[in-house]
C-alpha cells in the first residue's frame, strides 16, 4: 500500500493533547492515531451527506431527565420508528442527566430522520450518531 506524506499545522495545546490521548488508547506511531481520527471524521461526515443506503446506527443521547415528559417523548419517538428500532439502553449517570443508547437498523434516510426528532426534543444535552453502512 503506497502513503502519501503530509504536513499540517496544529496549535501546541492540540497536538499534546492528541498525542496524550492517543497514547493512552495504545497508539505507538502518532500517524496510526491520526489515521483512525480521519478514517472516523470521514464515517461521520460521509453518511449524513451521503445518498440512502441501508445499515446500523447506534444513537447515543445524554439528556436532562428532569425536563417534563422528555422521558415519554423519548419514548414514543422510538416507537414512532419501531421498525427501525432494534434495542436500547438506558443509564443513570447522575440524578439529573442520563444516556440513552438507541441501536438503529435500516434506511439512513430513517435514521437521521429519527436523529433529528430527538435532537429538536428540549432537554437534549448531547446527540451523536455512529452510522455503519451494510456492504452489498
């Protein structure tokens, strides 16, 4: 496989904290760590501009349990989409927020439709999707 050398321009304070981060998730060579932080901007980027396709997304919401009837909304969102749907997972992180995890399977039009249904909701305090594409 044949690379392409590159050369970029970072403010210090990002690079030492590239650099400490990758090294405690076990990267030896800083160019292996920037690779996958590429090879996941791209996935990410990719698959919301990308035309219909077919696969799995997990859906990861951080939210305020506390706001009035967002638990339900939550709820009656994802049966709204209950074909698409697969599991899910709720947490308590602390005694006002929890993370909910949302395992998708189907059309990404649906699921960046779903997506965005639940990020509108008030009291949403993080959103991020990972979407896998289903090889043909």
């Amino acid at each position: 496989m044949s690379v392409k050398r590159i050369s970029i321009s970072l403010p210090p304070t990002l690079l030492t904290l590239f650099d400490k981060i990758s090294a405690s998730m076990g990267y030896t060579e800083r160019s292996r760590a920037i690779q996958a932080a590429m090879r996941n901007f791209i996935s990410e980027f990719r698959w919301s501009e990308a035309p219909e396709s077919t696969g799995s997304a997990v859906i990861l919401l951080i939210y305020n349990h506390e706001v009035g009837g967002l638990d339900e909304r939550i709820t009656d969102i994802q049966h709204a989409f209950h074909t698409l749907v697969s599991s899910t997972l709720h947490i308590h992180l602390d005694e006002t927020r929890c993370l909910a995890v949302i395992v998708a399977r189907g059309s990404s039009v649906d699921i960046k439709k779903i997506s965005k249904k639940l990020a509108s909701l008030r009291g949403i305090l993080q959103l991020k999707v990972d979407y896998f594409e289903h090889s043909a």
